[in-house]
C-alpha cells in the first residue's frame, strides 16, 4: 500500500532509490515520483503515471545528479492515479518535499484551515495537506524542520509513514511512522529507509524499526537520532537483518508467483524446522510453551484476518476443533473491529497476516487486547507490527513474498496453524500421543510431496490453455477442502480477473447449482477423505447439467476419475494436511491462465501486496 524509500550518503542516490522502487513496487504501482536534493541546491521532482519502469523513461536526461532523495510507488487512495496526484508533493514554495504511505483521516479540516490561511492546492491528496501544513508550520515558528514535522503530526489523525527533505537543508531526511511500516538501513557513513528492508538488503544488514509516533532524524556523519511526538529522546535499537539478496531475485523464473509456488517445498521446510522434533515424534511451538496457562484455560479461539490469511484463518478452525476441541470463531479483520465484539480474558485472539501490516488486522489486535483477550500473532515479515503489537506468536518463516498473489504464505500459514493445533491438542489432552507421532512423520514428509505435486506443472499448464477463455469459475470442496476452495477462487479472480466463486460443495443445491452449464467449468477439490462419497454425488450434479469438472483428487481414485473431465492426482496425506497439498495445483491453474491471458501475474491491476488503508 505505497512503497517509500530514501537515501542519504555518497552512492548514485538516483540509482538506489530506482532499484527501491522497483522493490517495493508490489506494494503499490499506480503511479511513481522521486525527489532529489542536487549539489547546486536545486530540488529536483519528477513523477509519471504507471509503473517504475515509466518513471524511469520520464526520467531520462533530466538532472539526476543528487546528495539526498526520497520517491515513491502508490496505490491511489485519495485522488486518481494521476501526474498531479503522485507523489513526492512540495510546498508550494518549493522548499519541502514528502512522501507518504497512509491516511491522514482529518486532511479536509487541516486543508480548509490552510487555505484560510492563504495555501493553494494541486493535487486531491491527503499528503499535499501534510506538505503544507508541515511548511506552514515552519514559517510561521521560524523553526527546524524536525520540529515543524513534529508539530505537524500532533495535529494529524490518521496512519502514516513519511519522508521529508528541505532544499535549504539538504544534508538530512526526517521521517516519521505511525501504522504504517518504516525501517531504516544503517549503513557506513549512508543511511536508507523504506517501507521494508527489500530495498537496501545488499548494502547493510543494520536496520532500526522505527515504532509508532516516532521521528527519526536522518543526517549524514552523525549519529542516528529518535525523537518521540513529545519531543524526547527515544531509545535506537539496531536489529541484524534475516534476508538475503537472493530471496529477493526471481532465480531463472519468469515472474515471482511462479518462484514462489516452487518454492514451497523449502518453505515448508523452513517453517517446521526445529517445530516437529525426535525424528518427527514431536511437535514444539515455542509460542504455546510459553504460554500453556493461556491455552490450556482458553475457552474460545476467535481468528482474524483479510483475504489470503482469512482462508487459512478458516482451515485453522477445523484445525483447532479437530485436534484441540476449542470452539473457534473466524472474523474479517475489517468486520470484526465493527462487529461489537464481545471478548473477555478467557480469549484467545489469532491474527494472521503475512505482512503483519494490514491495517484491519491491526486494528482488530487492539480492540482485542483493549478487552483483555490474550493475542497470538501468525506473521512473516520479521520485525513488521502484527508481531510487535501480539502477546506472542510464531512466524511462518516462508521468506519474501513478493508476487501479489500470496502463495506460499498460505501453506506456510496453513502448516503453523496445524502444528499449533496439535500443540494444543496434546497440552489440552484432546491428541494422543499416537495421533501425534503419527502427524509428525507426515509433516516431516510434506516437503517432498510438495515437490511431487509440483510435477503435475506441465500437465495444469496444458489444461490451463483449455479453460483460458471461460467467463465463470466454480470452486467447491467440503470439509477441509472449501477453505480451499475459497482460495482456488481467489487467486484465480486476482491475477486472470475471471470471476470465480467458491462455495462448501454441498451449497451448491441451494442455488449455485442453477449456475452450471456447459460454459461453466467447476474445480472440484476431492481427496479421499471421510466426505469423499459426498463429493462424488456433486461431481455427478455437475455433469448431470453438462459442466466440465476439473478434479483434484488422491492418487489412485477411479471413482471420479471416471465421470471428471480432467483429474489431477495427489499423494495421498492425512485428511488434516490435504489443503497444503491441494491448494498447490490451484496455484498453478490460476497462474497459467493469467498467463495465457497476457496479465502480470505479479502485479494485478488494483491491488497491492500490503494493505496499511482502511
Ligand atoms: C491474496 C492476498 C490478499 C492478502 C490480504 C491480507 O492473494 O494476498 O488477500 O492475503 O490482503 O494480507 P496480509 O496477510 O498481509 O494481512
């Protein structure tokens, strides 16, 4: 939701803040702008519509030379994806510069009050309203601009991560988060911040996450500097980062989806390192050692989350009522903050995100905790906020997720869900000890029949040239297969823009059925688990009204085999783990239709990969 970057130091400024951008560009890539402070004291804007990649072209031949820079990729929320609106804005004097990822919630109270006081405006943004206050604010004290930012924020409602640079001070970038991510890079004798730490991985390790309110003061040859919106000195806490430059290249594949689908088998791998232990006896999360009171007195799991990490939020309800015997109640984040909920300290709240920075899902954690609810965290980015904000929590360790379409978070979020339903199963008595070892070994396996699925890649591809051009999609599954369902469906929708349904298979009599003809294709998740007769009687509803059907099932299945259109066989896994085998075909499906479709898969229109808006 926005990228910003900044750097300050004797590199090709120009250079690092492109090569930023075009990181951070799955968060956002409706527009792109960049701000440079030039030796001959000149302040430098350029901005384009569209992608890096057009900034870039905009860019040619224009005065790039620079001590310090800011830029920006957007994902519009006040005013189109215009030239005018992109960012960095100025003041209208020219003297200050800013980029912004967020929401200023009061920017039409604080814009009426600025145009009282003589400002004009350019832009439909929020951001030019801060650019402006922050200058007004300046000139009217007659003070630094450090301070001016701060005071500006104090009067500002809303989420906001912020940079800012100042032509008749072009030796510092000052910058400022609240809900909205920022890190910035320590490096010698330069610094960089960004949205996250993609931008600079290859130049330091050394990264400080700044908190919420904080502001930090970015100077070249002095010491990092945090103030606090009271104006008090805080704390710098230096963190090594986990990443590697490689994780962050496509490694031979044509996009990062596809990467990243392949990838899974050392995914999983490195999210149940350490986890399933005694030669895949045991299952250990340290997240429910820590806090077995908690678990162990819990009389109700409510999970929340958005999208992607919803659905697995949905698999970990039958997860944990299978296994623990824990009534669980799974919420949209953007609902359940509005839902009036009721939350006591006999609660657990799971929230799940891959970024661990969408907004609603941060909010919901403070409701939560505002209520005495006891927060488990289930994130990827390390240091992001869902972490910071939990009482504990465990990291789905997957890596970079850079594709938009979330994939291997989701079977990463998937896996932590089960070995924490298990842990709780066992510490609550509802698992035997049996049950354990005998999911642990298979766990232990998953990797490798990962990669076997991952064989059938040729196979979906060719399938995906027969069903590129259909204008509907059904997805249905029971049990622990309509989750998955929901997210074949999604995933689809997101990167092929075909519009596509998922629905709990037996649903489908009360109304999707009437849907079904022959130019409506249903994916039909069907692994031989205690519903599969049931399934088979709805693959026979379907081809009873002449629709094809697409069939996942295991390995060895004549039943559907026969009356399916097409079958896609996985090895067979205990019924508890089949969504992280199924989900993989899926995957693949909706990434070769987008494909055959000429879409960019790891850029859909109108999204963003991480979304700190309301
Ligand atoms: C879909 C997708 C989104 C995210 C959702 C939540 O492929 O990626 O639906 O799952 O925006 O994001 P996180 O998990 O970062 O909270």
């Amino acid at each position: 939701m926005c990228g910003i970057v900044g750097y300050i130091g004797d590199g090709n400024v120009y250079d690092i803040l492109i090569k930023g951008l075009h990181r951070l560009e799955y968060r956002g890539y409706d527009s792109a702008g960049i701000a440079l402070c030039a030796p001959d004291g000149s302040l430098n804007i350029y901005k384009s519509c569209g992608k890096v990649s057009n900034l870039e072209q905009h860019c040619k031949g224009k005065k790039l030379d620079a001590k310090v820079g800011i830029a920006h990729t957007r994902w519009a929320t006040h005013g189109e994806p215009t030239d005018n609106n992109a960012h960095p804005h100025y003041s209208e004097d020219g003297n200050i510069a800013l980029v912004h990822n967020g929401t200023i919630e009061n920017y039409k109270v604080l814009k009426d009050a600025l145009i009282e006081h003589g400002c004009t405006f350019h832009s439909e943004t929020d951001t030019e309203v801060l650019v402006e206050l922050i200058e007004y604010i300046r000139l009217k004290n007659n003070c630094s601009l450090v301070d001016a930012v701060r005071q500006a924020l104090n009067e500002v409602v809303g989420a906001y991560a912020i940079a800012v640079i100042e032509k008749s001070n072009p030796d510092q970038i000052i910058a400022a988060r609240k809900s909205s991510p920022l890190v910035i890079g320590i490096g010698k004798d330069e610094f960089f911040l960004a949205s996250d730490a993609t931008p600079f991985v290859e130049y330091t390790q050394n990264v400080v996450y700044l908190k919420d309110e904080e502001i930090a003061v970015i100077k070249k040859g002095e010491p990092l500097k945090l103030l606090n919106l009271e104006n008090e000195e805080a704390d710098v806490n230096i963190t090594e980062l986990q990443m590697s430059i490689s994780q962050l290249e496509k490694g031979g594949f044509p996009h990062f989806m596809l990467k990243e689908i392949f990838e899974q088998p050392d995914t999983l791998r490195d999210c149940i390192r350490g986890r399933v232990i005694d030669g895949g006896k045991r299952v250990c999360l340290t997240g429910v050692l820590d806090n077995k009171e908690k678990f162990l007195n819990a009389k109700r799991i409510v999970i929340v989350a958005c999208g992607t990490s919803w659905h697995a939020a949905l698999l970990g309800k039958y997860l944990l009522q299978d296994m623990a015997r824990i009534p669980v109640e799974v919420e949209y984040a953007s609902e359940f903050r509005y839902s009036n909920p009721v939350l006591d300290d006999r609660d657990i709240v799971i929230a799940i995100s891959q970024s661990g920075e969408t907004a609603d899902t941060l909010a919901a954690i403070q409701i939560a905790k505002e209520m005495g609810a006891f927060v488990y965290g289930i994130s990827n980015v390390v240091g992001s906020s869902i972490p910071r904000e939990t009482h504990s929590g465990t990291y789905i360790h997957v890596g970079p997720e850079i594709g938009v379409a979330s994939t291997k978070a989701f079977t990463g979020q998937v896996m932590v869900l089960t070995l924490l339903a298990i842990a709780v199963g066992r510490l609550r008595g509802n698992l035997s000890e049996e049950e354990e070892e005998r999911l642990g070994g298979y766990i232990s396996r998953i990797p490798e029949l990962v990669e076997d699925v991952l064989k059938l890649n040729d196979k979906i591809k060719h399938l995906s040239l027969i069903y590129t051009y259909a204008r509907n999609f059904l997805y249905l599954g029971r049990g622990y297969s309509y989750p998955v369902a929901l997210e074949g469906a999604l995933k689809l929708k997101e990167i092929s823009y075909i519009h596509a349904e998922g629905y709990p298979a037996a649903e489908m009599k009360h109304g999707p059925i009437a849907l079904i003809d022959a130019e409506m294709p249903s994916v039909i998740i069907a692994p031989n688990d205690h519903l599969y007769e049931k399934i088979v009687n709805n693959v026979q509803q379907v081809k009873a009204r002449q629709g094809s059907v697409i069939a996942i099932v295991t390995r060895g299945d004549t039943e559907i085999a026969n009356i399916a259109d097409h079958v896609l066989d996985i090895p067979e896994v205990p019924e508890c783990l089949t969504p992280i085998i199924t989900s993989v075909p899926l995957q693949l499906l909706s990434y070769y239709i987008a494909i055959n479709k000429g879409k960019n898969v790891d850029m859909p229109r109108n999204l963003a990969k991480s979304v700190t808006v309301e």
